[in-house]
C-alpha cells in the first residue's frame, strides 16, 4: 500500500498524528529488495529519544542496527531531515540530507544542514548498509526541537513576590495567572525555569514528572530551563496556570549551613508558547499581571525537609475559576538571562517504590518503619486524622547496638517531615522541594495503623537508564553490586554528591572521580556527566585550580586538591572511553590542560609537593593491624595524580590532533615521571611510603620503570598477605587496586580481596546488612558501635569503584580504548574466588553486550552477544583442548578469526552475534572449582 499517497489527502492533524504513528511504530518500507530481519532503530538526538529543547548547533544522531545475522558491520549510512514526517518519508521539504556515505559510525554523526534556528522542529531518519549488501529500510521517524537559542527569545520577565527580606527556609511563593485561548490549539510549550527549584501546574494539572527543576548548576553562569509539551493541559476558552517555588539549591542551606548562595530572591521566569490550528501564535509569560501567594508548603529545604499544613491548601488554585482577590501583586526583576542554557542530562524523577518491610516499635519506644533499602527520595502516605492533627516523620539510615532510631550521622540535618492534616477524612500527602536519605522512618504524632495500603518510600534520583547487569553464584557478591547501585541511585542527585543524608550532599570531585568508571557501566552517565563537566569548567578558577565540590559552594581556596581535582582530566576520559564521545573531550580540554598548568605552577623541578591535600582519604586505620601503616605520603599521591592527568591530557591531544600539544605534556610527563622516581623510589623500587596505594597507585599509573613493575606488584602482594588479605586503601587507591593486581597476573589476590567478609573489606558491610556503599570501612565497627558521627554516611558511592572491576574482569567486558564506545569490544572473562557463574550484561550505543561464564565440573561455558556493528576479540580464558562453539570445532567456523593461543589463553575475533563457546578448563589455582 502506499499511504504516502493517500496521506497526501489527510488535511486534518489527527489523522496525520495515527499515520505518523503508524510510520513511526512500523518503520518505512520502500520498494527495494530489503532483508525483514535487518534494520535500524532507537534513534536518538544528543542521547534524548526526540529531545523538544536542544542548544547544539550541529546535533549529534545515534542509532542501533538490529538484526539476528551474524558479522554485520555497517558500510554506509544515508540520513534525512526534514522539516514535516510525513513528506520526509518521501524524501520532500528536506533540510538536508547527508548523502550515501561510507562509514562505519552509527553514534554522535552531526547533523551538517543549514544553520537551526529556535524552536524549529526536525524530523529525521536514517538508513544504513551492511557488509553483506543489504540496506535496511528508511528508520522511523523521529525528531528534535531547538530551544531557545538567543536571550531575544525570552520576552518573558523574572518574577518574585514582594518581600524584599531574606526568607530562606520560608513558606513556598505560589505565582499564578488566568489566561483566555480563542481559537483551537494545535501545540503549546511551556519554557520555565526558576531561581530556586519549581513545580508547574497548567489547569489543576502537574506539567511534567521532573522533579527539583531546573536542577543544579553554577546558577549565576548557567542556568538550566526545562521545556514541556503542554498541548493537552491546556483548552480553548478560560486557562489558569500556577507554580510554587522551593528553596532548593539556590539559596538553601548547603555546608555549614552557609545559605543564599547564589541569591537571596525566589524567582519564576515562565513563557508559554502557543500554536493555534490556524498558524497564529500566543505567548503567556510571566510579568506584572499576576499574583502570588503563600500556601501550605511553610518551609522546604533539603536538609530539613518539609512542613506542610494542609489546612492552608488554595484548593483550585490553578483551575481559572479560583477566586485570587486576595492574592498580592508580583515585582518582575531584571535578573539576567544571558546564563540561560537547556537541559543536557537527565532531569530528576521518581522511581522505584517501597512498601514497609517492617512497623514495629524500638526499645526506646519509638515507632519506625523499615523499608528494607537505604534509599533517598521520600516518604508518600494517605492517612486519616483530625482537622489540626500533626504528624512527624523522621528519617534514618540506621538502628543503633540497642535497634533504637539513630540520627546523629545527619550533623544538624533534620530530616524531618511535618505535616497538619486539614480534615477529618483521609489525606494523602508526598513532599515537594526536600529529599532524605533512609531506610527508618519514625513516627510521631500518628496513632492509627501503618501498613502497605497508606504509606510508602520513594526512590528519587536522576533518570539515568540502567545500562548494567551484573551477578554472579555468590550472593554476597551480588549484594555488593546491589549496594553498588544504590549507592549510585541515592547520590546521583542532578550532580553526583557524596552523601544525600547529612548536611552536606555536594558533589565532591574525589568521589566522583573515583567512581565514574563504575557508573558509566551501571548506567546510562553520559549527559549526566557531560553537563556536570560544564560546570566544572565553569567554576573552575582562572589559575587552573578545581574546586573540591562542583557546583562551587565552598570558598575560593577550597581548591586544587590532587585526587579530587584531577576529576577534570579523570572524567572526560572515561566518558570518551564509555560512550566514544569525543565531543566531551573537546568541550573540556581547556579545563584539562588548564588544571595541569595549574600543577606545573605550583612544582618545583616538576615535583608537586605543596598544597592541602585529602590524601588517601579514609583509608584503614584501625587499630587491630599495625597503627597507620596504610598511611600514604600526600605529596607521593599528588605526584602520582600529576603524572595520570599529563596523560589523559596528551591522550586527549592525540584524539583531538592536537599534535604540540602531545609533543610538549609527553616531555612533561617524562620529567613528572622521573622526579617521581627519585623523589619517592629507592633503585630498587621501593616506595617511600610501603602501602597499598603507593604501589597501586605507581603501578596503574605506569610511574615506575619497567625493570621494578614485576617486583613492585610483588610488594603489594606481600602487603595485602601481611594484612591477612585486607585492603587497606582509601578513596584514591580504591579504584585501582584489583586492576593492578589482575595487571600482573594476581588476580587470584584480587579475588582474596573481593571475597574477604571481615574488616576492612567489601563484603564486611554487606555481612552487616548494608544495602548501599559506606563511606567507611568501619561505618557500623565490628563490635556495633558506629564511627564518629561527625562523618559516618551509609550511603557513599566511593567504595564501590569496585565495580568497575567486577564487569571489566569478572566477566571481562571491556572497550577496547583504540576503539572507544565499545564499537570494538574486549571480552576477557576472569573466573576465580570460587565462583561457579558470572554474567553481565551492557547496553551499549551500538546494542546489548553480554558475558556470561559458568563452570561445571570443569567445563567451562562463556556466552557471549556482541551488538550490530561492533567486533570483539575474545580471550577464553585456561584451556587445554578444543573449543567448541554452539557445538562446532571453532577452527571451522569461518566467522571467527585470528584464534591464537597466547600462554594459556585462547584469543580470537568476531563480528556481531550471540556466541556459546563450550572448552575444559585448565584447573588453575586454589580458586577454580
Ligand atoms: C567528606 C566526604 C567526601 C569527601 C570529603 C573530602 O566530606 O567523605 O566524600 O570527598 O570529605
């Protein structure tokens, strides 16, 4: 059929919705001689499916080749893009097309048309060839929308309420307006954002499911709006639209209850764009008509929490028959606009929800509820009492020795809910502009029963796809990457923070450096970290020096802190390497090379040996061992991480071309190098400091030369045997420590590690219960008494940099780094530490990779998917005589290539595919079943 044809004659925009439906649900034949099973889909724009507010001059298109065959490479692409979908499928009213061209990219291609201008919408679609001569149909068709790309776009004013004086920690303004809309519309967006977070409403309706819009950046420089379709909230005739304003970020208390950081005034800066069916447009935005008002929300603040009295509800308010006579005028201001830029990553929203696991009554007689997951987000309920009634809630991540309610690791964070019912009937209420960090929840001031049909917790977090699997047959280990989780889901709050509990929750850049590589496999971080990058850039200082936390709340010497700053070399690097993203690189190589000049300043005969540094922070230093022998020299460290940043930088040079550039930190480095050596390095390859994360350190980095590297992985060896194999390391050793020992040839030792139960060690949390990553080894001590409050989180994703290892070694999925993104994949599966499965899997840009072992009785089987146009090299790990694959002599199959036997080790190349390789395993080790 040809309903092309037939759509031609469609005039009404109904009927051209089912049929873009249609075209998009079922892709688009055309008449040519095309394979059912091979096609293109999930397309996506600068990561988003059919983004509504994009600022990039030239967006980047993704898509996937999905097909069941064998070896399918991509050999050419062809992209459309159009200004309507239905003409596009015909190949009409084109913006440009790219042509046929031959290439092998199927992630980040730019669109290369004329320039876009704001609002304008393109539909796009993609075809693609194949090494097999096959060309799939033209895709789907989506789209992406520009936003406002020029301040002249904004007509709207910023507006505040009245009230000059500082009210932090204040009721919430509620800013609402009346509107009339003559004609039918055919679409409306609404571009909003606010100095302090927002939640819109359009006809009794809530625009959206985003919450603690706009989210966080350097506010003063950059300052995120968020954009929504809202054709179908609004209607011809009478509107109203309102929204409430948090504290937030913006001007809440962040450390040591420093508030008004970025502004002392509420602010709301709305414009509403309408399109009638006739073509006529309308604009509501904000400015001196309308009003505002305080509602029940009295108080809302992230460390706080919310007090909430219903009984101050505007009922309707945002429905145009509400009657505002009493409302206060507004003041507009003249608050910049030059910093407004789009959202990049993702926005917050709620996610997974709990029912309570337990209700039961303490020993101290407080009554809690355990929700069975250390989480942070909130608590949601429906419950019945009498007009005037206040119920508390308060938030813990754990019970005390004696099971008592335990706040006290909160520091001056309150946490606390406070709600005054409205009415004798039932109420349900959830908070509005706070989160907490729990598992407990206690409550006050509520006798009637609590149980799954009128209380519930709710996870909040960034809405990141989750792109890992991982699990293996020991649960302990799969707690672990349970925890792991967790604890990226609690912290990865707008910006990667610490600690989402106590008054802190700052996104700490040793922490985060520390573990992006783990979360680039748990989940989908690219515009997570590509916007929170931007703000590293933004408030790095002019000397090169990188604040401790980004966005900057701290003072201006809060800086420059080795482990912590080099997150802006780390970062880039590791979002390159996950999503071959180069263009992070060039957005934040002046950054990069801007934090190592500020190194090369601050030493001496290319020695850094001055500043304030964290060191090795929160290593073990317990008492039960020998009493700060894992203490690491801090200017060994800072060394160390002076030598790993000239290398990102050069690595980053290399892939941008920029050859002087390479030229001149590879001399810098030789030298960094070299005084590292003599500075902290006996001849024979002793470190000045015998720790753990001196020799890891030295050793991931490549600073020792290459005769001393088999001794000094040696040393470190012996140190984990001395300390009965414990780790001994803190945030900077941490992440490495297992990959160096599996570097050479120790991978048994790292197993030792990763299965120790006792402290310090991963599994001690878990064997205590933890249902996230501690910042302490020794949170809860082995006798149940906690470490110093002053600094005790329970949910702090550092320590889980682990699991980066258990994905790239365990099941051995990796990138190879020459061809980032896993366009080429490496599978090296490790088994060990008594395992007898492992699987993982990985949503990549170019599809699903999986890996997954399992031995039984000595047979070793690895199944193995490599997506559409990607390859891998296989390393099978232990064998001793034919491998089979789905049943065949591998050396027959002639999909697979290149089989050479390296030591023990089968290496071998394929094409995409799904693979089950079956071999007997050479027994190896005490750690091999
Ligand atoms: C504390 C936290 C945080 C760490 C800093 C140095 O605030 O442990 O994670 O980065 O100290």
């Amino acid at each position: 059929m040809n309903y092309i044809a037939e759509t031609g004659a469609l005039k009404k925009a109904g009927l051209s919705i089912v049929i873009l439906l249609f075209i998009c649900c079922r892709g688009f034949a055309q008449a040519q001689n095309v394979p059912v099973n091979f096609r293109v889909d999930n397309l996506i724009c600068e990561y988003k499916i059919n983004p509504i507010a994009v600022d990039a001059a030239n967006p980047r298109m993704s898509w996937k080749l999905i097909t069941q065959d064998r070896n399918i490479q991509q050999t050419y692409y062809e992209i459309r893009v159009g200004t309507n979908a239905v003409s596009l499928t015909k190949g009409k009213d084109l913006i440009w097309t790219s042509g046929k061209v031959p290439s092998d990219e199927s992630a980040h291609v730019y669109y290369g048309g004329p320039m876009l201008t704001s609002r304008e919408k393109c539909y796009w679609q993609v075809r693609v060839w194949n090494n097999k001569n096959q060309v799939t149909p033209w895709s789907m068709v989506n789209f992406w929308k520009m936003g406002l790309l020029k301040q002249e776009d904004w007509s709207a004013k910023w507006i505040q309420d009245n009230y000059q004086s500082d009210t932090t920690g204040g009721p919430s303004p509620m800013f609402r307006k009346t509107f009339k809309l003559d004609r039918k519309i055919r679409a409306a967006h609404l571009y909003i954002t606010a100095h302090g977070v927002f939640e819109a409403q359009i006809n009794g309706k809530r625009v959206g499911n985003d919450y603690f819009a706009p989210g966080w950046t350097s506010y003063n420089k950059r300052l995120q709006y968020q954009v929504y379709d809202v054709t179908s909230l609004l209607r011809k005739g009478e509107n109203a639209t309102g929204v409430t304003i948090g504290d937030g970020w913006y001007r809440g208390y962040t450390y040591n209850r420093k508030k008004n950081v970025y502004g002392k005034k509420l602010a709301l800066l709305y414009q509403l764009e309408i399109v009638y069916t006739n073509g006529k447009r309308e604009l509501i935005t904000s400015d001196k008509s309308w009003k505002v008002a305080y509602g029940p929300i009295r108080s809302s603040s992230f460390f706080d929490g919310e007090v909430y009295d219903a009984r101050k509800e505007k009922s309707g308010w945002t429905e145009p028959l509400y009657k505002d006579a009493t409302w206060d005028t507004v003041k507009t201001d003249e608050s910049i606009k030059s910093n407004l830029i789009t959202t990049i990553g993702p926005t917050v929203k709620k996610h997974e929800k709990f029912l309570p696991l337990k209700v039961f009554t303490t020993p101290a007689g407080e009554k809690v509820i355990d929700f069975g997951q250390n989480l942070v987000g909130w608590v949601q309920f429906k419950l019945k009492a009498k007009t005037g009634d206040t119920i508390r809630l308060f938030h813990a991540e754990v019970l005390d020795q004696k099971g008592n309610f335990y706040t006290k690791n909160l520091r001056t964070a309150k946490q606390e809910i406070t709600y005054v019912f409205k009415s004798d009937s039932v109420e349900s209420y959830e908070p509005h502009f706070t989160f907490q960090g729990f598992r407990y929840l206690k409550v006050v001031g509520y006798s009637g029963p609590l149980d799954s049909t009128n209380i519930a917790a709710y996870a909040l977090y960034s809405d990141m796809a989750q792109t890992g699997k991982f699990s293996t047959s020991n649960p302990l280990v799969n707690q672990l990457q349970h925890n792991i989780q967790w604890g990226q889901k609690g912290n990865f709050i707008d910006v990667p923070t610490d600690c989402p509990q106590r008054d802190e929750r700052m996104g700490w850049t040793g922490d985060a450096q520390a573990f992006v590589r783990t979360a680039t496999f748990n989940m989908d971080v690219a515009g997570f970290f590509t916007k929170w990058l931007k703000d590293l850039s933004a408030d790095q200082h002019r000397d090169g020096a990188v604040p401790y936390v980004i966005p900057n709340v701290l003072d201006s010497v809060s800086s420059a802190a080795s482990g912590w700053s080099d997150v802006a070399t780390i970062a880039p690097w590791t979002i390159y390497l996950a999503y071959g993203d180069k263009q992070v690189l060039q957005q934040q190589y002046e950054s990069m090379k801007a934090w190592v000049g500020y190194i090369q300043l601050h030493s001496r005969n290319y020695l850094w040996d001055t500043g304030n540094h964290f060191g090795d922070w929160l290593f073990y230093a317990g008492t039960n061992y020998e009493d700060g022998a894992a203490l690491t020299d801090k200017n060994l460290i800072a060394q160390a991480f002076y030598a790993y940043s000239t290398q990102l930088l050069i690595n980053a040079a290399r892939i941008l071309k920029r050859g002087d550039d390479v030229q001149k930190y590879t001399q810098l480095l030789y030298n960094v190098k070299k005084a590292f050596q003599s500075e902290y390095v006996t001849p024979n390859g002793r470190m000045i400091s015998g720790t753990q994360t001196s020799y890891v350190l030295a050793l991931n980095f490549d600073l020792l030369p290459e005769n001393l590297r088999e001794s000094a992985a040696k040393r470190l060896v012996n140190n984990i045997q001395d300390y009965d194999e414990h780790i001994t390391t803190g945030f900077l050793g941490t992440p490495y420590i297992c990959h160096v020992l599996s570097r050479f040839g120790h991978t048994d030792i790292a197993y030792d590690l990763l299965m120790k139960e006792s402290y310090p060690s991963w599994l001690y949390p878990v064997k205590h219960g933890a249902t996230t990553i501690w910042e302490r080894w020794d949170g809860i001590k082995p006798d149940g008494s906690f470490e110093d409050p002053g600094m005790n989180s329970f949910n702090h994703y550092a320590y889980g940099a682990i699991g980066d290892w258990m994905y790239r070694v365990i099941t051995g999925i990796n990138t190879d780094e020459n061809s980032p993104g896993f366009h080429r994949i490496i599978i090296s599966p490790h088994p060990g530490g008594k395992l007898t499965s492992a699987q993982a899997e990985l949503e990549t840009l170019y599809g699903r990779v999986k890996s997954a072992w399992s031995i039984d009785n000595g047979i070793f089987t690895l199944d193995v998917i490599v997506p559409p146009n990607a390859t891998a090299e296989i390393v099978l790990p232990s064998v001793t005589d034919q491998i089979t694959e789905n049943g065949l002599d591998i050396n027959t199959e002639k999909e697979i290539t290149g089989i050479q036997k390296i030591g023990n080790d089968e290496h071998l190349n394929v094409g995409s595919g799904t693979y089950h390789f079956v071999y007997t395993l050479k027994t190896f080790g005490k750690h091999v079943n």
